[in-house]
C-alpha cells in the first residue's frame, strides 16, 4: 500500500510546497504567512490575493466573536445549570439560560472544522505565494485572475465540479457523524438525568455494550448476529434472482420486454414506505391474507407472520426480496446491455456455449462493473432501517428488552435515541455498526478487481 | 440425410418452444406476485367499507370519496398541501443531487488529481454509518443555521436531501467507466476542454445512468419520512406526504381514514409512475444505442 501511495505523491508532485516556501521564500512569501495573499498581490495576482486576504480577515472575525470561546468550552461541556434570578427593579424571578452541553459540543466540533479549512486554505495561499515568486524570478508566465478561472473548466475542472458536493458531505454528512461519534464517549441520556448538562466518560458506554453480562450487551450480540445474517441472506438472495429475472427478460426470445420490466419496476414506483405499510397490514392476524386463509379452511389458525421470530424473520427476508429485486433488475439491465457485443460474437466464433459464455463473459463483466454495488447493497441492508421498521417493528420483543428479534442494529439505534433518549448508548451501536461494515467491505473491497484495476474492464 | 437434419431441426425448435412458455408462464406468475400488493392498494382506495380490517379480496361496494375525502377534509390532514410540498422539495432534490452525482461521478472516473483516492476511500468509510445516526445531529446544526423554523422547513429538507448526495456515485462512475477513453484522447486533440467533454461526449452517453439517478434523487423526498418527520416536528403546515400518509396509519386517525390512506398512496405512486413510463425507454434502449466498446 505504502508504494502505492509514494508512486501517487509522485504523480501529483508540487514544486511549490509550505516547507519550500518557510525556507526559500523571499521577504514577501515570509509575510505571505502572516498576511495571506500578499505575494499574490505583490506580483499582480491581484483577484486571487484579495479572496486569500478576505478568508484570512473572516476566519480572524469569527474567532473572536464565537470561535475562541467555543473551543474553550469544549473540554468541559459547560457545568451551569439554568437558574432563577430574582430581578428586584422587575420584581419577578428571571431565567438565566444555563449551558447545553449538546450545542457546546456541536458548535465546538463546528470550530474544529472551520479551523482545519482554514489551515488549508492557509497553506494554499503560502504554497500560491511562493508559486508566483518562483514564477516571476524565472520569468516565466504568471496566470492572471481569468485564466485561473478558465483552467477550472479545463484541467482543474474537479475542483469546480467537487466544490458543492463535497461541502455538502462536509457540513451535512462529516460534521454531524463526528458529533454523534463524539456522544458515545459522553453520558448523554434520559439515565441520570442527562439530557441537559453532561460530560465526557470515556470508554464506559462501550464497555457496558460489549459486556456479555450486562442485559444491553447480551442485547447487542444478539442483534449482531441477526444483522449480519439478514444482510448476508438479502443481498445474495436479491442479486442472484435479480440478475437471472435480468438475463431471462433480456433473452432474444423473450417476448414484451419491455412489459415484464414495467411490471416488475412499477414497485419501485411506489414510495417504498407506502408498500411496506400495505405488505404490513396484509400480513397482520387480522389482515387480508390470514382471513382469506382462514376463511377458505386453509389454516386453522392465524399465521404468526409477525409475532414469532422465526417466521417474522423469514417474512422480511421474503418481503425484502420483492422490494429489493426490481433494483437489480434495473442495474442488471443497462450493464447486460453495455457488455460489449464483441465479445459474444468472438465466442460464438469459437463455438463457446450459452453457459460457457455466462460463465466467461457475463458472469466476470456483472462482477466487475457490480462488486461496488454489491457493497453498498450489503452495507445498504445491515443499515436497513425502512423494511425492518414499517413491516416488523423489530418485533417480536421479548420482555424487559429494548431490541426485539428482527431489530437491526440501526432500528435498535432508533430505538435507543428516539424512543428511550439513550443517545449516547445509540452512538455506540452506530459506532459498532461501523465496525462490522468497514471489516467486511474494507476486506472485499480492496480485493475487487473494478478497485484495483479502474482503467477498463478489457 | 436431409430428413434426419430435418427432424434434428424440429426437435431443437420444438425444445425451444417448450423452454419460451415455460419462461413466459414463470415470468407471468411472479410478475402477478409483483403487481399485487399494488394492486391490492388500488381496490383499496376505491373501498366503500371504512377501517382496515376487512374479509373479502374485493370490495363488496364501490365509491371514489376516499379520495373526495384527500381533497375536501383538509382540516387536519391537508394532504393538497403535502402534495405540493413534496413535490416542489422533490424538483429541487431532483436537480441538485442530480448534479451532484454526475460531476462527481465523472470526476471520479475520468479525471486524476491527488485528493481522488483518498476522497473515494472516505466516501466509502461514510457508507458504512448508518445514515439515521447523524440525524439528530443534522437538526441542530439547521437550527443553528436558523433553518428549522417556518418557511424555511422546505429548503432544509431539499438541504438535508441533496447535500450527501454527492457520496452516491459509484453506480454512475462505473457507468462512465465503461465509456471509453479513445473518445475523450479524440475530443482532447480536437481541441476540446474539460468541461466540454463532460457536457458534450459524456453525458449524452450516458442517458441510462442520468435517468437512474434523476429517478432515485426524485423519489427520496417521496420515501423518506424520518428526515422530513424530524425537521418538521409538530409543523403540520410543511409536512411531506409521507408523514401524512403516516399519520394517516396512526391509531387515532387508522379507523377514518385507511382507505383514504390507500388513495393517497395511489396519488403519490402516479407522479413517480409516469415519470417512470417516461423514462422506460431509456432503460429498454439502454447502452444500445450508445458507443460500443
């Protein structure tokens, strides 16, 4: 892996680095680290030195109005508690807002953030300092403000086309997950009162999960185990019938096409949420199906769909399968038709047979093109929050416990935070879901060809 | 000599015959599994008898009030307005995470620079959380950006829809990795910029993928109902659909309104469903018309 990552250093070498700039830089690069911008101004960089300088001056500002203090709160998650003030010009008792911990912590991670973009920033400005005046003592061509912005529609095109996104992931996807992260190793809870004032504990949450002994830990080896089944069963089971319902509608002799496609994709036409509730209410003691059932002498009595585990376990499986299958259809469909028509000819050339070219044309060109997918439909399942929730509820529970029998770790994270306010207990369980996904996909991934070979599939 | 090709030849066609109806008829069973929940949920809504529970497939009387019901009982569930809601949110969503994905799709695929690794390594550590765990978390930070209040529910929830969305693009770039590279040298060397190639040979390529992703970013405001139900709270005025077809489902409301619920989720589906009739060309069309590799 280490050669991997000096052969890329490599490839996007930079002569122009901070360490070059702190040691070779001239006077102006020296101050360009102190004032950003002012080697880029210095050599007409005019535009480019003046957003450098604005940053500069905006993440000075934010500091002292809130940044500062912010950081210092963050140690201890603030400690005063709301009080009542008797205000004797008023005569009335006065709230004076005490400290919440939760927005402490938020706006104190928020900081941490803004300082990391900063120091980039920072360093990007020293590197372009030191850039143009390397640039300007060898004579060579200065890039003015348009060409800056022309070259983001050409070679630098990524950073125009990453910058939205990937502010989004920042503020909306990173930003929040290290904050809950951060809630694990607090004692932020309806136990003990928590909900307003709390403090760091440490490794304590985790050890009461992975503790055998404790009712959560035996709660949590259990789900564990019922997760990783269910995404194991789901994804295989609605890749392997998926992608055969693909090659058989996509079979020359096939008729309609098109129409046995619509039937199976009109479910995915339906919001999701709103099947899984009909499939619920069809499949409750007293729904559709057991009254039918009952009503024609098929059965004498109810079927258990939901409230014994094993049968409610089989039954989402099954259901997930309807719900799940369409999708690879779908995928399956462009990416059989994408295979390269060639390659079926040439085999057919040397006489090769409809099995021999599934096996040695389809089959590898599916897997190559779909391990990503398979990935994200595993990890997709183990994070399975709709199926389980709106059909089963988790159910059945057994007495006393929290997490029911076909409670994922994510619906017993929901469990945990919305229903009984353990948010910190709840972090801990998002934090192990985690685990178990980066072991299994960090493993699979890394060993798939479409990861180690991007350039092509031929 | 030939007699013997002859019946060999009949043989082999007759053999495939059998193979064609059995697939047809298997075909035919399970698409009948497929449609009919959904057709289940069409009767429904046409149900004369009120409540869930009910003892026969068909309904024994007819009516279309459930859905007069949608429209005039706006009282306490405005579902006109929900409709609206999620539809305009859902546009938005639409747009927006639909750039999204193919930017950083084509980045990822066609472009080399120095953070491409590693931000594809952290978009697949981001995968692995549960996506819910961040929720609480996503709600203050909208509240502190004052955007969990009002008329500004709306655009959190397009916010808080499209603004991951830029993680998603592994099945676009795969898509984008099966073009081939021969056709950007060529543009190159007739003098084509980046963004060119991107606007102008990629992406008309690429109409199976752009469709996939136009199709899920659309529907997400339409599935999900946690996001919306946590960012909306108790604001009954910005509710999405899903949550008024989830209330609807709540015991208080169960009795009066299940079939109206089954209407709704009629309402709901059409949108989505004549998008889909709309862009069912493009899958059967798929690649096909596309550049070969």
């Amino acid at each position: 892996m280490k050669k991997t990552g000096s052969g890329r250093k490599k490839e996007f070498a930079n002569p122009y680095t901070v360490t070059k700039a702190v040691t070779k830089g001239n006077i102006i690069t020296k101050l360009s680290m102190l004032v950003m911008g002012l080697g880029n101004i210095a050599h007409k960089q005019i535009g480019k030195g003046i957003a450098f300088l604005a940053v500069e001056a905006a993440y000075i500002w934010f500091m002292v109005t809130s940044g500062i203090y912010n950081l210092k709160m963050l140690p201890s998650l603030g400690w005063r508690e709301q009080e009542k003030v008797w205000n004797e010009k008023k005569s009335i008792y006065e709230y004076v807002a005490g400290d919440q911990s939760l927005l402490l912590l938020l706006y104190g991670i928020a900081t941490i953030f803004v300082t990391l973009a900063f120091i980039m920033v920072w360093r990007g400005a020293v590197k372009s300092s030191y850039e143009a005046e390397v640039l300007a003592k060898e004579g060579r061509h200065l890039n003015t403000f348009k060409e800056d912005i022309k070259s983001l529609f050409n070679q630098n095109l990524y950073r125009l086309l990453l910058a939205a996104p990937i502010g989004g992931v920042l503020v909306f996807t990173i930003l929040p997950l290290i904050f809950m992260i951060c809630m694990a190793f607090t004692n932020y809870s309806k136990l003990d009162e928590h909900l307003v004032l709390f403090d760091w504990v440490g490794l304590e949450n985790f050890a009461k999960i992975l503790n055998f002994g404790d009712s959560i830990g035996r709660q949590f080896y259990s789900v564990l185990g019922w997760t990783l089944t269910w995404a194991v069963l789901a994804t295989a089971l609605n890749y392997i019938f998926g992608m055969i319902l693909g090659i058989v509608i996509n079979r020359k002799e096939t008729k309609g096409k098109a129409f046995w496609r619509f039937c199976f994709v009109l479910s995915i036409a339906v919001p999701q949420f709103v099947s899984l509730l009909i499939m619920r209410s069809m499949l409750q003691t007293t729904g559709i199906v057991n009254t039918l059932l009952l009503k024609y002498g098929l059965i004498d009595q109810a079927l258990p769909f939901f409230s014994n585990a094993t049968w409610a376990r089989a039954t989402v499986i099954i259901i997930n399968l309807w719900v799940g299958i369409p999708y690879t259809l779908l995928q399956v469909t462009g990416i059989l038709q994408n295979i390269p028509g060639e390659l079926y000819e040439a085999a057919k050339i040397d006489g090769a047979n409809a099995i021999q070219t599934f096996f040695k044309i389809t089959l590898p060109y599916m897997l190559f093109v779909m391990t990503p997918y398979l990935i994200t439909q595993f990890t997709g399942n183990v994070n399975n929050f709709n199926v389980i929730f709106l059909l089963s509820g988790g159910n059945p529970t057994g007495v006393g416990d929290t997490a029911g029998k076909t409670d994922l770790l994510v619906t017993w994270l929901y469990k945990l935070t919305i229903d009984k306010n353990y948010y910190n207990l709840g972090a801990v369980i998002g934090i192990m879901t985690f685990v178990v996904l980066a072991i299994v996909a960090l493993l699979t991934y890394r060993n798939t060809a479409s990861y180690k070979d991007e350039e092509g599939f031929m | 000599m030939s007699k013997a090709n002859d019946t060999a030849v009949t043989g082999a066609k007759v053999r495939k015959t059998i193979t064609n109806v059995i697939v047809h008829v298997i075909l035919a069973i399970l698409a009948f599994i497929w449609v009919l929940p959904i057709f289940w949920v069409v009767i429904t809504s046409f149900r004369g008898e009120k409540g869930s529970y009910v003892t026969t497939f068909f309904p024994q009387t007819y009516t279309i009030n459930n859905y007069v019901k949608l429209f005039k009982d706006t009282t306490i569930l405005n579902f006109p307005r929900m409709f609206m809601n999620t539809f305009v949110i859902a546009i938005f969503t639409c747009i927006i995470s639909t750039i999204f994905v193919l930017s950083v799709s084509y980045c990822m695929s066609r472009m080399r620079f120095k953070m491409r690794r590693p931000f594809m390594n952290i978009a697949m550590v981001l995968g692995l959380f549960p996506g819910f765990m961040s929720m609480v978390a996503v709600y203050y930070i909208l509240k502190a950006l004052n955007m969990s209040e009002g008329s500004m529910i709306p655009i959190a929830l397009v916010v808080v829809f499209s603004a991951g969305t830029g993680l998603g693009f592994y099945v676009a770039k795969g898509f984008f990795d099966t073009i081939p590279k021969s056709l950007d040298e060529a543009a190159i060397i007739d003098g084509a910029t980046r963004w060119k190639i991107f606007t102008n040979v990629t992406i008309p390529l690429s109409k199976p993928i752009i469709v996939y992703t136009i199709l899920t970013s659309f529907m997400s405001p339409w599935i999900d109902f946690l996001f919306a139900k946590v960012i909306c709270r108790a604001d009954a005025k910005y509710y999405t659909v899903s949550i008024g077809l989830w209330k609807m489902l709540e015991k208080e409301y169960i009795d009066n309104w299940y079939t109206s619920f089954a209407a709704g989720a009629v309402l709901v589906s059409i949108p989505i469903a004549i998008l889909f009739l709309m862009t069912q060309k493009f899958y059967v069309e798929g690649m096909s018309g596309a550049v070969k590799g």
